[in-house]
C-alpha cells in the first residue's frame, strides 16, 4: 500500500519559491511511489493568477492539493489565524485520508507538524531550510526590541527545541547546519538527518536550450549590446539581499568597465531598486529590470557574463542554500558572491566558479573588478558539472525518497 504524505507549506504553490523549490521534488517523489498532499497557504494575486499554471503541474501524479487563503494584516493575530486554518484543514486531511507521515519545513508549518505528531501520531520529517526564529530577526522582520515580538521569538526559539526532539526525520539544506544540528542538545544521533540543498531543474536551467534567436529577441528588447558587459541577479530584493551593497559594486564596476550593464531579474520592488541604484550614482542607462516568468528565466539568465548575490552574513544563514546559485550554476555562469552564507564560498571554490567576497569594500570590489577588466575566462562547462553534481534535482528527489523509506519502514 502507498504511503500518504501530507507536506504543508507557508509558502504558496502559486509563488515561485512553490513552483521551484516544492513542487519538482514531490512530483519527483509521486514517480518513486508515494501518495502526496499538499497543504499551502496562498496569496489572492498569485492564486488567481497562477493557480490553473499549478494544476497543470500536478497533472498525471498523486498529488492532492489543498489549498488554503494566506492572511497578512494585522501582525500576529493573523498568523494566528493562519496556524488555526491549517490545523483544521490538516486534521481533517488526516481523517479523510489517513496520513502516514507529515512533512513540513520551519517556523509555521513545522508548528503543525509537530501537533500532528503529538496529537495524531503521525511520523513527523522535520525539513529545517533555515533557523527560522533567528532569520526573522536577523532579515528584520521581528525587532526583538518590541515586546511582543520578543514573546513570539521566545516561543519559535522553544518550539524550534521541541521539533528536533520530536523528529522522525530532518532534512537540512548545508553542511555547515548539519554541524549545528548535530551538536544540539535536543538531537538524537538515531534519528536519520539528511544535507539536501536547494536543487536546481538541470533540464529547465540548460544553456543548450537556448537558441541564438531567443538571445537576439532578448538582446534588443532589452537594449543589450554585442559588446555590453551583463551583470545579472536573479530573485527577490530586500530582507537578507544586500541590495545596496550590490548596486555600490555595480557603479564601481560600471566606472571601470564603461560597456558593463546591470540586469536584475526580479518579480517586483522594481522602483526600489531603481532609486536605490540613482542613490548610489549608477545611470539609468546601465540598469535593466525584468519580470520574468519561470519558463523565461533561463533565457534572460543565458544573457549574463556573471551573476551577483550578496547575502548578509549571519548566524541564520549558515543554513541558507540560496536557490538562485544552483540556477546560475546550471546556466554554466560564474557568480559574484559573499562568504558566511551556508556552504557557498566552498562550492564556488571547488567547482571554480565565480569570485568570493570576505567584506564589502572598495578595496574588495577592485579586487574583483580588475579580474573581470582582464577577461578572466571560466569553464562553464566545469561550472554546469558541478550544479549537476551538488544541486541537481534528481539527486535531490534520490536524498528525500530514501529518508521517506527510512522513516516509514
């Protein structure tokens, strides 16, 4: 008999983050032979938008989706009501449907995870993609100053101990988390703990598959020379992004290299990081900002000659395996990075694949730019093997189907 999964997630299926980093690995994980439902909270824009693009998605696996509506305002009280609604929906998943083991990454979902596993017991694979309660404070979203927000990371910070100590399974994104995981004083050494990264769809993010037209197509609506320079970043801003770190490096590198441009792929805040790149002296003329759907994401990346993400680094990031590296990889593209964030600076280092940053100086940003002014060539070839080495999907999916096994055995 097919055993039932339940993965409840906070972010939607209709958001990228869904559609890149959830759904490939259950489709994945329906093929090996698992029965799946998906619990997620989603955002109105995006659902209506997106939701006939997920259905199709599912199509043809076991997948059940269950979608519930994400509430924003006011703070607090509604992600009360958030965890309410999921907790309802979760347990009558459960009775419908006889769940055999709950999967869930941290902060909200892991909270009704572990109220399944102590309420229903069910097996409980605790998937901690980052320190939670820390990276709200470390990304600014909960200032501890205030006394409310105080209480509530006093409590994610108990429940995040309670978690571990009632894990069946936990799955981490980098092994420098792995080391803290294991050093826990809550962590049992018998419980089977897995370092999945953040995967990158080697088929989707393939340069063979981009033709010279579409690069062509691409190169003129977007103004983009032969002989332009392109600096790409690819993602959302704010939070942990340094976005004014990285626009700083851009105009340094554009009075350097006067035929380099800026491409930030990025689905919104289009006027932020319009007026943070004038603040910072960077022409209008340099910077090119485009929206683009996942599908088209390849292309624009293939534009790139590099592709920058600054990261802050901090103690919750030593667990963060941004997803946009895996991606960039895959295109074959040398990035421009920072140490201190997950296992980064040694994948860059072993597959030779871009420049590291140890602080955010004039003095490290000329290090970097009198590289590129020399035409360093890299082996994109070599960069391409190592996202299929180290970020690929279908290894990925190889990593959860055998902790699903071992759990459930």
């Amino acid at each position: 008999m097919q055993k039932k999964i339940l993965f409840i997630s906070y972010d939607g299926m209709t958001d990228p983050l869904g559609q890149s980093q959830v759904i490939p690995y259950l489709q994945g994980l329906s093929n090996n032979g698992f029965q799946l439902f998906i619990l997620s909270c989603e955002k109105q824009a995006a659902f209506l938008q997106n939701e006939t693009a997920v259905q199709k998605m599912l199509a043809g696996y076991n997948i059940k989706w269950v979608p519930i509506k994400y509430t924003k305002k006011p703070p607090v009280l509604s992600t009360l009501k958030d965890i309410i609604n999921l907790k309802k929906k979760a347990k009558q998943i459960h009775r419908l449907y006889h769940i055999d083991m709950v999967h869930t990454r941290p902060g909200i979902p892991a909270l009704v995870g572990l109220w399944m596993k102590q309420t229903m017991g069910v097996k409980f694979l605790h998937d901690i993609r980052e320190f939670y309660a820390q990276s709200r404070v470390d990304g600014g979203m909960w200032n501890i100053q205030h006394p409310l927000y105080k209480i509530v990371y006093r409590y994610f910070i108990e429940k995040e101990k309670q978690q571990v100590a009632k894990s069946d399974g936990i799955v981490c994104l980098t092994y420098a988390a792995e080391k803290i995981i294991k050093q826990l004083p809550e962590y049992k050494s018998s419980v089977p703990l897995a370092v999945i990264p953040c995967s990158a769809d080697m088929d989707l993010f393939d340069p063979a598959t981009i033709n010279a037209g579409q690069r062509q197509q691409l190169q003129h609506e977007l103004n983009i020379g032969e002989k332009d320079i392109i600096i790409s970043y690819l993602g959302s801003i704010g939070g942990w992004y340094m976005t004014s770190e990285m626009l700083r490096f851009c105009k340094r590198l554009s009075d350097q290299i006067p035929q380099a441009k800026f491409l930030f792929i990025s689905p919104h805040l289009h006027d932020v990081i319009a007026g943070k790149a004038a603040k910072y002296g960077l022409p209008a003329d340099k910077l090119i900002v485009k929206h683009g759907k996942r599908a088209e994401v390849p292309a624009l990346l293939s534009l790139s000659n590099y592709s920058i993400f600054f990261i802050k680094p901090c103690y919750s990031k030593l667990s963060s395996s941004p997803t946009k590296h895996g991606e960039i990889m895959a295109m074959g593209i040398p990035v421009i990075t920072n140490s201190g964030v997950g296992d980064v600076e040694e994948i860059v280092h072993k597959y030779h694949g871009g420049f590291v940053l140890n602080e955010f100086t004039d003095e490290a940003f000329d290090a970097v730019i009198a590289v590129i002014f020399g035409n360093k060539k890299f082996d994109t070839d070599e960069i391409r093997s190592g996202a299929t080495d180290f970020y690929s999907l279908k290894k990925a999916v190889e990593q959860y189907t055998a902790i699903y096994r071992e759990i459930l055995c």
